[in-house]
C-alpha cells in the first residue's frame, strides 16, 4: 500500500490529489468471521474507484462500512474529511448510494421516488424540481417519469437509482455491482452514463464489480479485495505489469487464486432466492 | 416534519393505489363476519346475549385494524432488504422520523381498511347506539392502529428472515386476536383464559369500541382508553429503540 500520494501538478485536472476517501487499517468481525481484515486504501477526487474481488471478498460490507450502515470493529475511516461513524449525518450529505439489492418503491412513479428522495435530503422545493428533471432526461427516464417502477426492466431501474443517488448533488457516488442482473446492452448503456457522470458532475465513483472487463473499462485505479484483504492496489495496466500478465482477468486470477468461493448463505441470500422465484 | 410527512404519504399512497391488496385483506375478516356471524348467531341469542352481529362487529373492526397494521411492520422485512427502506436508513434524517413516519402511515392505512370493514358491518345489519359515539371510537380504533404498527415496526426491525413472519403470525398475532374478546364475551371465563385475556392489548380496543358502539363494556371505557394509552407510548418507545438499531 502506498503511503501519501506525492503532489504532481502535471497530473489531469480532474482528479486530484486530496484524498476523499481515506480507510486505515478498518477490521470488521461479524461473530467468528472476519469479513474485512486490515484494509487500508485512499480514494481520489474525481477519480472512478474500481474494487474488484470474487464473491464474499468483503466488498460489500466495506461499503456499507463506508456509507454508515456498519461500524468497524477497528480502524479508521474519512470521506471529505469526516469519520462516518461520529460524523453520520454529515457525511450522509456528502454521499450517494446504489446498493447491490433494488431500493427503490416500485409501488409509485419515478417522479416519486425521486421527490421522495429530496425531501429526505433537504433539498428545496425549487432546485429540486430542476434537479430531477435534468437528472431523469440525463438517464433517459424523462418519458416514463409518471409509470410506476415495477413497470420498468432490470436496466431502467438501475439508472433511476443512480439518478436518484445523484440528486442532492454528493461528493462521491457508491456503487456497490451496478450492472449485476443486467444484459450486456444495458451494461454498456451504464458504463457510458457512469463515465459521463465524472464530466458532467465532478463527482467520485466507488464502485465494487467481479466483472474484470467493467473495471478494466472504467475504472482509473483497481484496488483488488480477496478474503477480506486487500491483495493489490494501481491502474489496470500497473496490475498486469505487476502479475506479468496480459490481461486483467490474468492479473486477477494470478492474484485471487482459481479456487472457487462457497459462501455459507445468509438469510439475505435466501430473500433473494425467493425474490428471484417471486418475479417470474 | 417534511420528512414524517412524505414518508406517511407514501404509505397512505400505496395503499389507495392497491386496490387488489384491499379487496384481498378484507376476505379474513368478511369470513369471520359471515361465517362465525351468522353461524353462532342463534346459539348466541338462545343464551340470552342477545344480537350476536352487534356483539361482533366490533371484534371484526379490531381483527381488521390488528391484521393490517401487523402486516404493514412485516412488509418492513421485506423492504429492508428489496425496498425502499435501506434508501431511508442511509439518509441524512434521524431514524426516530423514519419510524414514526413510517408508523403513523401504517396505522392510517390500518384505520382506513377498519372503516371500509365498518362500513360493511353496517351493510350487514350491525347498528351503533349512538352516532355521536362513532368518531370517539375511531379515536379508540387509531390507539388500536398506533399499537400494533408500533409493535409491528419493533418486531420487523428485530427479525432477520422471512420465516419468522409465519412464527409471528402463529404465535403473536392470532393468539392477540383470539384472546382478545372479539368473538366471545368476558365474562364467566375459566381463570386462565381470563388472566390470559386480560394481558392481551387488543381486549381492550375491542372492549373499548364495543363500548362506545353498542354499549356493552366489561372494563369501561375510560380503563380501556388508559390502557391502550399507556401500551401505546410502551410499544412506540420499544419501536423506535429497535429501530434506531437496525443494521442494514
């Protein structure tokens, strides 16, 4: 793991140097399993974040560490500056989430779900308006801002959660496997928006994947996560030059290793099992 | 207060947009009502309590209230982790405004199905005494509502799997309805069952709607009111204090 990042005005503008997310040395224990185990790691400005590892690697729960749903059992977090375990609500302000399993009401329209959101984050009445209106037609949702959201396919939910995350302007956006669930076409539909995003928003993307092709694509830096530690950290080219090998697939399997990964289920595993049944 | 508001709007919403739901929730309580209704009506009457629908409306009313305000705490489940409301936990509000907004919605969704049910009730012959008397029980039906969506929302912030909705179901809920007066009178019970009654929250909704709608009361009005106000503040206090504890 690399220490300070040295200054290097030359670099593009936007990313920056100043850390936006800092995590040092964070552990955390559920019972007997340690789900993450020492991971430290920094998160530029503006950059887009890939955290890459097979299933049960502790991806998810560093982000729900991250986004103060979970406490670190040890350790210590930063984003902009501020520890979400004593500054919640603050740091609630700064970030926007689109978690692994759907969050949104399917029961009332994208407008709703949307203005529902700007209350809960005080975003006046007027901006708020404006705000949804360009970010749906951005997400090109503008049509079908009156539908109810369980009319809508696997893709078009997950753009309104990203348009939706995206309303109260935050400095980084989570992404906890965005496309999981989604055909190639909406993948790629997607990743285009989320690279956009950076342009348009100035905002920093975390997002956790297993698809390597996707990180490979988007991603400015990969932090690779394998047994709750990190394993390897730098841009995709870095890692195959580190592994010698040519493809990040290659890196990712020399670094991870090729046995396959049997996760005990838990019960939000079995939900899924039977949300999974329910939507047929 | 915005936020308690839309998050109340958006149950009440959901609810009126659900008309299958509706219809589908008053099945349970129209068979209790037909069946039980009519069917015990006679032997009710020879034993000289005379109308056994009179008697029992106000028992559907409460079974309704109980049914539908349980039902909203466990969809939490569900919501937790396929719905709306991790989207809630994350955001930059106190979860003690989640909870109550959330609740109160549950329970004005609970009071309105108790009054499409009511007015069944009339549609079947049931007849209040006094119409004066029918908004002072809706009040008592909302203490009913406030209740079980408070009790709902601390035991679907505690529970982890679905499973556990049927163990609720089985041995909360329907244990709650059937001990509770709704579909026999008080008085002249075994001692078990009447100790057992008297620990039963819904007993005195029911107690205390019947009371006010047909005239009937074992404890009184006031002793029922004071009751389902206490339990009331006990049972939002518990649901807050799960709720404030739910690790998404």
């Amino acid at each position: 793991m690399r220490g300070r990042t040295p200054f290097r005005p030359w670099c593009s503008s936007v990313v920056s140097d100043r850390p936006i997310i800092r995590v040092q040395h964070i552990v955390r224990s559920f019972g007997a399993v340690t789900a993450v185990n020492d991971v430290s790691f920094d998160v530029r400005a503006g950059e887009i974040f890939a955290f890459l590892g097979p299933n049960g690697a502790g991806k998810t729960t560093t982000i729900k560490m991250l986004t103060t749903l979970l406490r670190p059992t040890s350790g210590s977090l930063e984003l902009d500056g501020l520890d979400p375990t004593t500054h919640q609500t603050e740091v609630r302000k700064r970030f926007g989430v689109v978690f692994q399993d759907p969050s949104l009401d399917g029961e009332l329209t994208a407008w709703e779900n949307m203005d529902i959101h700007g209350v809960l984050y005080h975003v006046p009445r007027h901006a708020r308006r404006v705000r949804c209106e360009a970010l749906l037609r951005m997400f090109e949702l503008w049509e079908r801002r009156k539908d109810l959201v369980k009319t809508f396919s696997g893709g078009m939910k997950r753009r309104l959660e990203i348009a939706r995350g995206l309303l109260h302007t935050p400095k980084v956006l989570f992404l906890d496997e965005p496309t999981l669930g989604l055909d190639p076409q909406s993948r790629n539909q997607m990743w285009t928006h989320v690279r956009s995003l950076r342009a348009s928003e100035g905002v920093t993307v975390f997002l956790t994947t297993h698809y390597m092709d996707e990180a490979d694509r988007v991603a400015d830096r990969i932090a690779v996560i394998d047994h709750g530690r990190l394993v390897a950290t730098g841009s995709s080219p870095e890692l195959k030059a580190q592994t010698g090998t040519d493809s990040l697939e290659a890196a990712f399997l020399a670094l991870t290793g090729t046995t396959i990964r049997d996760e005990s289920a838990t019960a939000a595993d079995q939900m899924r099992q039977v949300a999974r049944v329910w939507r047929r | 207060m915005s936020v308690i508001f839309i998050l109340w709007l958006r149950e009440v919403k959901k609810y009126v947009r659900s008309r299958v739901q509706i219809v589908a929730s008053l099945g349970g309580p129209l068979m209790y009502l037909g069946v039980l209704g009519f069917g015990l009506a006679p032997v009710f009457q020879r034993a000289g309590e005379g109308s056994y629908l009179q008697f029992m409306a106000p028992g559907v009313i409460g079974m309704t209230v109980l049914l539908t305000a349980m039902f909203s705490g466990i969809a939490m489940l569900w919501d937790r982790q396929f719905g709306f409301l991790k989207e809630t936990l994350v955001a930059p509000v106190p979860r003690l405004a989640i909870m109550i907004g959330r609740t109160l919605g549950g329970a004005t969704v609970a009071v309105l199905q108790g009054t499409l049910i009511f007015v069944v009730t009339l549609l079947a012959g049931f007849r209040p005494v006094s119409l004066v008397a029918v908004p002072l029980a809706f009040l008592v039906i909302a203490l009913i509502a406030v209740i079980f969506s408070a009790l709902a929302t601390a035991i679907g912030s505690s529970l982890k799997e679905m499973q556990g909705f049927q163990m609720v179901m089985n041995f909360l809920v329907m244990p709650i309805f059937f001990l509770s007066g709704a579909i026999y009178p008080l008085e002249g019970l075994p001692r078990v069952l009447a100790g057992l009654t008297r620990i039963d929250p819904l007993t005195y909704g029911v107690d205390g709607v019947r009371g006010l709608l047909t005239g009937r009361t074992h404890f009184g009005v006031a002793l029922d009111v004071a009751v389902l106000v206490g339990v009331g503040v006990l049972f939002v206090v518990a649901g807050a204090w799960r709720f404030s504890k739910i690790e998404a």
